[in-house]
C-alpha cells in the first residue's frame, strides 16, 4: 500500500458508477471504524510503522481503493500463514463479512454516516505494544556506517540476581529501515561482555552468533513481528545473572544512521515450564537436496527433514527466508502416518513473518519425522530479486542471500499439553467490542488474480467466468479505462504511464473487487 495524494471527496463522488449489485451500504460509523480501529490502526496510525496513518475518516477515504484492494487480495492485515490447514491464536484477519463491507463501503462512495456517532479510535503508543514491561533494555544510541551487512552484538545486564522466565518479549527496532533483523541471546560466561569492552565503539561485529558458544536463543525480530507472547504456564528461562546480547543485522548501504533498539520484557509468575527455540528445519544438517544454492531464472523447491526421538509439544512457529522466496510450508507425518500441518506460507513476504502461535500446542510424537519444503523465484518474474539480471544466490547471512529456516517453540510433552487454551476465538477481539462479526466468519480468500502483474502492456484476469465490468483507477481516484470484457480478453495497458493503479471488476458473480496493479 502507498500513500495517495490527497484530493477533495466532493470532486471524486462521480468517479465511481453506482453499484447496482452492492448488499447493503456500511457507513464509517457505522461498522467499517470499527474494522479499521480493530485491524489496521495498530500500524497505521501517526506514531506506528506503517507509512500513512488510517487513524480517520479522511486518512482512509483518501487511501480506500488500497485497502480494498489489500483486504480483497489478503495482503492486509498482514498475516501471512494460510489458516486452511492449521490456525493460529490471536490471528490478525479478516473475515467474509469484513472484506466484504470494506469493499461495499468504497463502492458506495465511501460515505461517513453519523458525524455524531463515531466511534472512539483506540490510543497509540510510540511504536510498541508492551505497555507495562518489568524490564526495558536499551542498546547505546549507535552509528550505522557500513558498506556491506553487519552483523553487530549489544551486551546488557539483565541484574536479575535469580532465574526468570520471560512471559512476554517485544523488540522494538530505533531505526525500522535499518535493523534487517535481530537475534535476543543469553550468555552468563562473560564473555560477549569481554568482546564489547575491546570494542571502542558500543557492541562488537560478531557474524554468524555470539562469539560465545555458552550463548543461548531466547527469540528474535523480524520485519513484522511485534509482541510474542508465550502460553500461561510456560515461558523462556534466563539464569541468573545473565546478560542479554542483541544481535542486530544492518544491511550495507548505511551511512550515518543512528540506532536505538530496545528488547521489552515481561517476566510470568510461579514455575513456568522452558520453552526452547531453535531452528530445528534449516538449511544445514537437515536439508535433503542441498547445497541451498539458486541458479538464475531458476524456480527451485529444497527440502528439509528432522527425525523426532522424544514425545515433544510445540506451542509455535517461525519460518524465515529472505527475498527471492516464494513459499514455504513445514508439516510433520506421526509413526501412523498421519499429516499434521504446523504452517504454510504460499506468499512469502519478506516484509511480514513472525512467530505464530497455535491455539492449542501440539503433541509431536516420539518417531514422527518433520518435513520442511522451500521454494525460492530466482527470476526477473519475482519483484523483489534484489539482482537484476538474476545472479546465482546462495545460502548465506546476507539480505541478498538465502535461508532455509524453521524455527520451533518447544518442550517436552506432559499428558494434559494439547488441552491447554491459548486462543480459541473465533474471531479477534474488535476494539471496545464496537461490531459484532457474527455472520460468515470464513477466512476470506480471494481466487481472482492479474497476469501478468506488475505489467507493461496487457494485463489478463484470472479466475473469473463470464463477463464482467473492468474500470481502472489512477492512485489520485481518476478513471483511466473502463471496459466491458470476459476473461479471455486482455485488458491493454500500454499506454498508460508507470505507477499503481486500481482494477474494479464487477459481475452478477463475484459482485464488486478491488486489485491492486503495478505498471512499469
């Protein structure tokens, strides 16, 4: 999604013709807030991530044809796990009902409703959820200048004179555009402390871990995660007096930025039990058909197999590639055979993963074999290879490299394990509990796609019977084509100058969708 110039709503309301097809016609007050206050503004509000704020009526009245179009397609809110073969807990998504009043709403010109009944938008923080941590540790403001990927580690003391179990951890990046990632360790050998006080400046380069083989993982950031919470009862042991060591990735290309990360923590109360991490699937001891090299204009699936020895539950999941990937999925077969899917990503972003949660951990028995499948677009087909003409990518820590990765929160099993509730909602939690959802709460997936997209000259529709209506938009709202067509028929877009655009298509079929397209 981008951020639209801004235009006046009274000159834009004869742009669109009226839908005929529309349902019903939601307003801003009543319902589509809600759905943005409950879904979206977490990041798209002034303090947040997210480029443009949806904090308002005119935030998103201005930006409607991308959030319909980002809702339609699935790309947002961003959760990027298909929740067809397994569920996770505290799933950021949308529902039918939900997509379908966003898309309802825009066709019918967007209207505000009830000035006086508009729901109270939520409270922003200055970029992080965890609100009340026992413990915030801070790296020294440090100057990011490198050519080439650094890999830099920042020792704290956590001052905890007896072991704790982290309940809750949120990283929180000073500089969002530079930190490509960070590994959370904790060490009590002292020696990552010695390394950083041979260092002059604050931390010490250390590429591939700690430089400390004591060291041990405890969680790590991604572009976005945000809050990871561990299950009640369970949470990640640091001993006492331990440090924690940030490891923080700076792509090359950096000059003079400052970087202020900080880790939040909250600790859980009693005895909870360890939950280890570790990258169980990866691209080293367990890859079958290695090395994880890709040619170029090469699409390539690598597989990855572990045997489990020992009954195991695993409460979550974290699946990592870089930027030439296209899907991964990790499932595990039982000695009876049977298939249980832990995750399938078949979008894979490099912009958006994290850990996710199942809603009930899972019992892994003893002989079951994981399995782990990669696919990596290493073509000029994939926008985001970071080489143009494709070069061959290997396995590597750089962003321009690739990773095969799965990382698992685990434990051993005790009876009782996969009767334990993380989440079972049918739905997220709305803001003040200001809609109700009830109605078609199905995942929604949209089947419709564009070929090619981004496009030069003809753009097809996919997935699409019949005939239908096709009417293009500019970002600023302008109607730049409208055809009637049927999916064999291209729609050409040759002439239009580059940028992103907005496809309306219509039928008695599908009703109304919104598709992003990008024109080069």
């Amino acid at each position: 999604m981008m951020n639209l110039k801004k235009f006046l709503p009274v000159l834009s309301l004869s742009l669109l013709p009226a839908d005929p097809l529309a349902a019903h016609n939601p307003t801003w007050t009543d319902g589509i807030a809600c759905i943005i206050y409950s879904h979206c503004t977490s990041c798209h509000n002034p303090k947040g991530i997210a480029p443009f704020s949806l904090a308002t009526y005119n935030d998103v009245y201005q930006n409607r044809y991308a959030v319909a179009a980002s809702v339609q397609a699935g790309s947002m809110p961003p959760f990027p796990p298909s929740q067809k073969k397994q569920r996770y807990a505290h799933a950021n998504t949308l529902s039918n009902h939900e997509v379908k009043e966003i898309a309802d709403w825009v066709n019918n010109f967007a209207p505000l409703g009830d000035a006086n009944a508009i729901p109270t938008p939520p409270a922003y923080n200055s970029g992080y959820s965890l609100s009340n941590p026992d413990k915030v540790l801070k790296i020294p403001t440090y100057t990011v200048n490198t050519t080439k990927d650094l890999y830099r580690c920042f020792v704290l003391p956590l001052n905890n004179n007896s072991a704790q179990f982290i309940r809750q951890i949120e990283v929180v990046p000073g500089s969002r555009d530079i930190v490509h990632h960070a590994l959370i360790f904790q060490d009590t050998s002292g020696k990552p402390l010695s390394l950083d006080n041979a260092d002059p400046l604050p931390g010490y380069t250390a590429f591939g871990g700690t430089g400390s083989s004591s060291s041990v993982l405890i969680t790590g950031y991604t572009p976005g995660q945000g809050l990871f919470e561990y299950p009640q009862g369970f949470g990640a042991r640091v001993n006492a007096k331990s440090y924690i060591i940030i490891q923080i990735h700076y792509p090359g290309g950096i000059s003079n930025r400052k970087d202020s990360t900080q880790v939040r923590i909250k600790y859980g109360t009693g005895t909870p039990r360890n939950i280890s991490t570790a990258p169980i699937l990866n691209h080293s001891v367990s890859l079958k058909n290695g090395p994880l090299s890709i040619p170029p204009n090469v699409v390539k699936t690598f597989y990855a197999e572990y045997k489990i020895n020992v009954n195991v539950t695993v409460t979550g999941v974290f699946p990592h590639m870089h930027l030439i990937g296209r899907s991964i999925k990790a499932y595990f077969l039982s000695p009876s055979r049977d298939t249980t899917w832990l995750v399938d990503v078949p979008q894979w972003d490099f912009h958006w993963q994290g850990f996710y949660s199942f809603r009930k951990p899972i019992l892994v028995p003893a002989g079951s074999t994981l399995y782990g499948e990669a696919t990596y677009d290493n073509t000029v087909n994939n926008p985001n290879n970071p080489n143009s003409p494709p070069i061959t990518v290997n396995q590597g820590e750089g962003t321009a490299d690739e990773m095969f990765l799965v990382y698992f929160n685990y434990t051993g099993y005790v009876p009782g394990d996969t009767n334990i509730i993380i989440d079972t909602a049918s739905h997220l939690a709305h803001h003040a509990s200001c809609f109700n959802t009830s109605g078609n709460e199905e995942l929604y997936t949209d089947e419709i796609t564009l070929a090619p997209n981004p496009v030069r000259d003809c753009l097809t529709v996919r997935g699409l019977e019949g005939n239908f209506n096709a009417c293009l938009y500019s970002g600023e709202g302008r109607v730049v084509l409208q055809r009637n067509m049927s999916g064999a028929v291209p729609l050409d877009v040759s002439a239009l100058p580059a940028g992103v655009y907005y496809l309306r298509i219509q039928s008695a079929n599908i009703g109304v969708r919104y598709v992003k397209v990008q024109k080069e």
